[in-house]
C-alpha cells in the first residue's frame, strides 16, 4: 500500500494501485496546485517499479544536425537560422563522416540526427546523410528524422510518408525520435507552428513506421502557451496510438527553453513543473515502456531526482546537442558515463547501460556488444 493520504488523490490512487487507466479528467486534476507533489511522484514510483524495477538506463550516444537553415520560422526555435544568417551551417560528408568517426571513438551505440529543412537541400542530401553513415559505420544505430523532416521529404519528392521510410530505411534508418509533436491541440500548435506538419501528420508518421517495423520514440513539449488540458490531450492521443501499434518505446517530456526565441517573455517551467509533468505523464502513459528525464533540458539535478517521480531512464551521454543548449539550456554538453552512473547510483538505481532498442549493452574495454532485450513489466 501506498502512503498518500490527501482525499483528492483518494479516487485516482484507488485507479492506480488496481492498475486502471486514467481519464482525461484524471490528468487534469493531477495538475491542481492542491494535489501535492511527493505524494504524485509516490504513484508514479509505484507504476514505474511495476515496469521497470530499479533500473535506471542510460546509452552512449551522439548528436548529429547536419544543418540549422529552415524553411519554417516555429516561434519556439532558436535553432533555426535563415539561409544568409551567419549562424547558418550546412554539413557536407567528411564533416558528417568525422562526426560518426568520433562517435565511434567514444563508444557510442546511437547517433540522434535532426535538423533544419534547408531551403536548397535536396531529398538526395537528406538520404545520403545516413546512407555514407551507415555504409561507414554499420554499427552505429540510426535515429534520425522527426514526422516533420519525414513529411518535408514527402513534399519534395512528391511520395507517400511509407515510401520515404522505406527508402531511408534502405539508406540505414534504424528508428525514429519523437520530436516535432510539441503540442498536438489546434488552438496551440497553430500559434507555435503553424505551418509544419499538423498532428495528423505526425501520427500518420509514427504509425506507418510502426507498421514497417520501427520503433520509436515520443515527446511533449510543455511550459510555453498550453494550458493542462492541452498536456492531457496529448497524453492521450499518443496513449491512443501506442494501443493501436505498440511501437512507442519512451516518452520524453521536453521543458520548453525560452531564451533566443519569439515566445523569450515566458518563463521556464520550474522544477517542480518539470517532476509534475514526468510524474503525470508515466500515470497516464500506462502502455508506453519507459519515461525518459532528459537531463539536457531538465538540468541534471531535476533529472536525477525524476528517477523518483515515473523516469526510468535519463538518455545519454549526449555529445554535440545544439537545439536546446540554443534557447537557453545551461546544462554541460556532453556527461560522461562514469557521472551519469553516479548520478543514477546516487539516486538509488542500479545503473544499465542499454542501446537505442533497449538491449542490454555489455562492454570489454573498447569493445560492446549488445544482449537480450531488457524485460519491462
């Protein structure tokens, strides 16, 4: 048995201890500056130890943005830069190449590749990025392309969403990450990003990846102009498409970073904001495996106490993040493995290194290999 106590929290414990689903209205009660927040992150513990135990994963990986110049103008971005913006950049091969070489160096089983949609940059640019990785560096596994470079290779080329997949797939796509979902509501993701791809096209994405035998990722972007309701929704429609498909493997809750951008008046969700949101979202998420606490946004402290309030997993070693560390994020770039298994063991986890699909990654000096998938409740 639990040991809240609060008579608000009384009907959606009852939920939660019988391994009920939640409501939308469940969600958005969770929200209330009443309902107290250790005793949230109390049910959240509970759920993430029925899924995971006291596992606590982390990978060593790599990010790779072959370019920052973009066609669209997303008022939350400050990673984009106009084609004749000095900060602008655009990749070619041996730059792409010695990114994948140093990540070999350093052991990295993952390389995590978006970016800008360049105004001159062909669909056959977009491909090679992974094609020259994969046939370089076979090994390294492929995350790459969010549903909103998906849908732009789609315009370009004037093909459906699953031929895109299934030619970068040939190319060496391994899965997918989970951006570019921000917020799904209309009445929000017209006002932060108006014309990228809808949420129809994002889902359209992620299922016809699904049904192709990928898996991936899911993400939420919260703390700008969305209100709790928006949050829940949300929730809801990726908990809508995860039991269709079952191809979502983690859901990463993304705090929005407003400095450099066009929404730079609001302020950052704080720290309580950021374990609320984690906690809220591994009890409504009850049909996604994992919740990631990325440390890159939520600051490595926060991070490392969300293992207490639904995480199970605190991402990587993350060398060479741009996209948040743009709009403000003041975390280090890179953690090294040996501080990302204090921080877990200091948290009270067992450590387990793991790879993009969850195998267990076992390690000889500088040599890896990966095991059996990691059971999850």
């Amino acid at each position: 048995m639990l040991r809240t106590s609060s008579p608000i929290l009384q009907p959606i414990r009852e939920k939660v201890e019988a391994g009920e689903r939640l409501s939308l209205d469940d969600g958005v009660l969770l929200y209330q500056r009443e309902v107290p927040l250790p005793e949230l992150g109390e049910l959240a513990n509970l759920v993430r130890e029925r899924k995971n135990g006291n596992f606590a994963y982390y990978n060593i990986n790599t990010h790779l943005n072959p370019t920052n110049v973009c066609v669209y103008r997303c008022t939350f971005c400050a990673f984009r830069a106009d084609l004749r913006d000095e900060k602008g950049y655009w990749m070619n091969d041996e730059q792409i190449l010695a990114r994948g070489q140093e990540a070999v160096d350093a052991g990295s089983t993952e390389m995590h590749i978006v970016g800008g949609l360049h105004h001159q940059a062909k669909y056959d640019w977009y491909r090679r990025v992974l094609s020259v990785l994969h046939e370089a560096y076979p090994e390294l596994h492929l995350k790459a392309w969010t549903p909103v470079e998906i849908d732009w290779f789609a315009r370009q080329t004037q093909k459906p969403i699953r031929w895109v997949l299934e030619d970068m797939i040939d190319a060496g796509l391994g899965s997918l990450p989970g951006g570019g979902a921000e917020i799904f509501h209309p009445e929000v993701r017209q006002q932060i990003c108006e014309h990228k791809a809808d949420s129809a096209r994002w889902f359209e994405t992620h299922r016809t990846a699904h049904e192709l035998g990928l898996r991936s990722n899911c993400t939420m972007l919260y703390g700008h102009i969305e209100q709790p309701y928006h949050r829940i929704d949300h929730l809801i429609r990726l908990r809508d498409l995860q039991d269709e498909t079952g191809g979502f493997q983690t859901f990463i809750p993304l705090a929005f970073h407003p400095d450099n951008t066009g929404l730079s008046h609001i302020t950052k969700p704080s720290g309580p904001m950021d374990l609320r949101t984690m906690a809220i979202s591994r009890l409504m998420l009850d049909n996604v495996p994992h919740m990631k606490a990325y440390w890159i946004m939520l600051g490595v402290g926060t991070a490392q106490v969300a293992l207490a309030y639904g995480a199970d997993d605190i991402d990587g070693t993350v060398r060479h993040e741009l996209i948040y560390h743009d709009a403000g994020a003041e975390t280090p770039e890179i953690l090294s493995v040996e501080a990302i298994r204090r921080l877990i063991e200091e948290a009270g986890r067992e450590p387990v290194e793991r790879d993009t699909l969850y195998h267990r990654v076992e390690r000889d000096g500088s040599q890896w290999q990966t095991g059996a998938e990691i059971a999850v409740g």
